[in-house]
C-alpha cells in the first residue's frame, strides 16, 4: 500500500481541478462493471484521489453527479503516466499490456497496465466507492488516525490464526500485502507462524508489532513520496530488508534470509531475528527432497 499512497499522491497533484477528456477501456475483461459507462466520466471534473486500502479513487464531478473511477493494480498492474497522452487510441492487440487509458485536460493522461496474462486488474466506475464489494469489507487502515493498539488487539483475538496470513487479510486490515507483512514481523522481530491470540496477550510483543506497522509503512511511504509512478515499484524492492531476499544477509543480524514457499506466494523470514534460529519447514522444499 506504501506505493498505492505515492501513487495517490503523484496523481492528485496531477489530475485535481481538471476535466477529464477521453477514456478508452482497451481490455474489456478489466472493467467489472458495467451499471455506468465509463464514457460518461468524460467531461466531469475531477475532484480527489484517494485511496481505499490498496485500491485508488479517482473521484469525478459529472453532469450525472459524483462518479469515481476505482482500480486495483494486483500484482502485475501498474500505471504508466503521460505528460503527453499519444495521439492515437491504444492498440486492441491482445498483445498490448494496456487495459485502460484515461486523458486529462492539457493533454497529459495515463494507461492502467498488465505484464502477463494475469488479467487481476480490476476497474470499476461507480456512484460510491462502496459498491465495490473488497472495498465494502476492508477492514481498518493501519495509517488510519483511529487506528490504535486496542483496534490491533482486538483484530488479533478476531480468530486464533498465523499472524502472517492475518496481516495479509485484506478484510481484517486494509492495505498490507504480501511484502510488508515480511517486512513488519522482521521489523518486530515475530515469526511469521506467531498465532495471532499468543500475541494480543502478550503485554511486550503487541506493542512491538503495533510499532512495526506504523513505522515500516510510515517509511516506504516517505520513501515513495515525490517519485515519479514509474520508478515507484524499484523504490518498493530496493527498500526491503527480508521480503524478496532469500539468500542474501539479513541487513540486521547477518543471518541468511530464508523462505518458506506456498501454491502461490513465498514468505521471507530471518531466524535469528524472529524464531529464536528455528528454520520453518518449507513444505514444497521438504516434498522436492522427498
Ligand atoms: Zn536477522
């Protein structure tokens, strides 16, 4: 969410008080919603961007009334800005990473963008942000004024489960991903496999967890601040100390960055920092040696 908030900020001082002049939606498969054409945002002017969680919000006054303009980049998504939109329409080509490409007043403009055929893009243009139905469960934003050690406590007795897995629910706290919840457990020095119930009653690592939320995203979005959208996810990788890292020191004890790796996704850990030098079985590593 770190580069979700330096894109807001990127945008908003770049897209506020103009009018929208042209949207061209180049991969029908990314727009979830069709109760609204998004032809209809051309002409509104646009009020804010924002940010729900990880999903950005482009809000729009219409002749129709407010309309907001919401994505989600997933994993292979990003936004490619232009100070000088290209003349021509995108091309359709299957080929083409292109999804959608939206133009601004002035001539400047941007394209929401896929590598892959992962198609995890979402767009959707609706009256109110909430009728996007991951934003509608998002649970609280960790950078939220109201966010306190009490909320976290009270998330983590929720259900006894792995931290690891509990800050990566989107439904139970808003914006925290696969990277910095690596990044957060190394920062407080908690094991990725910590159940969530042992750590709301423990008086010494609640804090420390608390702490390392705040300041690990608090950082990367200093980080990310004022860099341009294109250089924003290298700013993301060369900021983490465990996530991505496997086989290189660990920036804080020297240990060697270990993973553990699931269908989908990998974790990164250091043992001496947050296990106590216990290495997690990797289940996929002990199969293969099997
Ligand atoms: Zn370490």
């Amino acid at each position: 969410m770190p580069e979700v908030q330096g894109l807001v900020d990127f945008l908003d001082e770049r897209l506020t008080a103009r009018a929208l002049t042209s949207v061209q939606v180049v991969a029908f498969t990314a727009l979830k919603t069709f109760a609204i054409d998004p032809a209809r945002l051309v002409g509104g002017t646009i009020e804010a961007v924002s940010r729900h969680g990880k999903w950005l919000d482009v809000a729009v006054e219409t002749p129709d009334g407010e309309r907001h303009l919401v994505f989600h980049l997933a994993r292979a998504g990003w936004l490619r800005w232009y100070d000088e939109l290209p003349a021509r329409p995108a091309s359709r080509s299957p080929k083409s990473p292109i999804a959608l490409r939206v133009g601004v007043e002035g001539g400047s403009g941007f394209d929401l963008t896929e590598a892959g055929t992962r198609r995890k893009l979402a767009v959707y243009v609706v009256a109110d942000p909430g009728e996007v139905p991951m934003i509608a469960t998002l649970g609280p934003d960790p950078l939220g004024a109201d966010f306190t050690v009490d909320t976290l406590r009270a998330l983590l007795q929720r259900k006894n489960q792995q931290v690891k897995g509990m800050l990566r629910d989107q439904a139970t706290i808003a914006g925290i991903g696969n990277a910095y919840s690596d990044e957060i457990l190394h920062v407080a020095k908690i094991s990725p496999f910590a159940q969530t119930r042992s750590i709301a009653a423990d008086p010494e690592t609640l804090p420390r967890l608390f702490d390392a939320i705040g300041e690990t995203l608090q950082a990367a979005i200093a980080a990310s601040s004022g860099k341009p959208a294109a250089e924003l996810k290298d700013a993301k990788r060369s900021g983490m100390r465990v996530h991505g890292r496997t086989g290189q020191d660990c920036p804080v004890c020297g240990d060697v960055v270990r993973e553990v790796s699931f269908a989908d996704s990998s974790l990164q850990y250091c043992a001496t920092c947050q296990t106590d030098g216990k290495v997690l079985a990797d289940r996929r590593l002990s199969k293969l040696l099997k």
